[in-house]
C-alpha cells in the first residue's frame, strides 16, 4: 500500500487557503438559501451576505486567486444592485455554484502540480 506523499509548504499554504475560502463561501450559501426561504426579514440576510462575500474575497485576493475574488466580489456587487429579489437569487445561487466549482478545480490543480514536482 503506498504512502501518501508529503505537501511541499507552497502547496499546504494554497490548500489552506482554498479551505478557509471554502468555509466561509459555505457560509456566503447558508445565507443566500436561507433569504430564498425567507417570506418577511430577507435585508438582514442580505447585508450579512455582502459582507461574507467581500470577506471571501480579500481571502482569494490574499491567496493569489484573482478570479476567484471577483466572483466574490461579483456575488457582493450584486447584493446592492437594484431588481427584484428573485433575479438577485438567481445570480447569486449561480456564483455560488461558479465558485465552489472553481475552488474545486483549484485544489485540483493545486494537487496535480504537487504530484508533477515530485515526479521529476
């Protein structure tokens, strides 16, 4: 049975940070879910949501995934804008989508790379 390898300290630093993003865009869903569901009350949940996508945003920014945090941005730009509720939702459950697959493809690569620099 083989061992699992090891994670070069560039590599741990990136899946770290992918997961910290990961835990608080699972928050960012919880709140766009929970204003779905919402009849009366749905502005607490939106100002809560700008807030954390904003937050997601500075920790993709820090981690060096540039487009990462503009979907996050994106997703807190959207919460401000004008419209009705409904369309807000839909392109907000649409980022959130867009940006779990997107940290999904990231520690992806970010596991590939590690296994072709221990190849060499």
């Amino acid at each position: 049975m083989p061992m699992a390898q090891k994670l070069s300290s560039k590599a741990m630093k990136k899946l770290d940070t992918l997961t910290e993003a990961k835990r608080k865009w699972d928050r960012v869903h919880s709140l766009v879910e929970m204003a779905a569901t919402q009849k009366t009350g749905q502005d607490m949940y939106l100002s809560q949501m700008r807030r954390a996508a904003e937050d997601v945003g500075r920790v993709f920014m820090n981690g060096g995934y540039g487009p990462l945090a503009g979907n996050a941005k994106d997703l807190a730009l959207l919460v401000k804008r004008g419209g009705s509720l409904q369309h807000k939702l839909r392109g907000m459950r649409e980022l959130v989508g867009i940006v779990f697959a997107a940290i999904e493809r990231a520690e992806k690569a970010v596991m590939d790379e590690e296994r072709a620099g221990t190849a060499d």
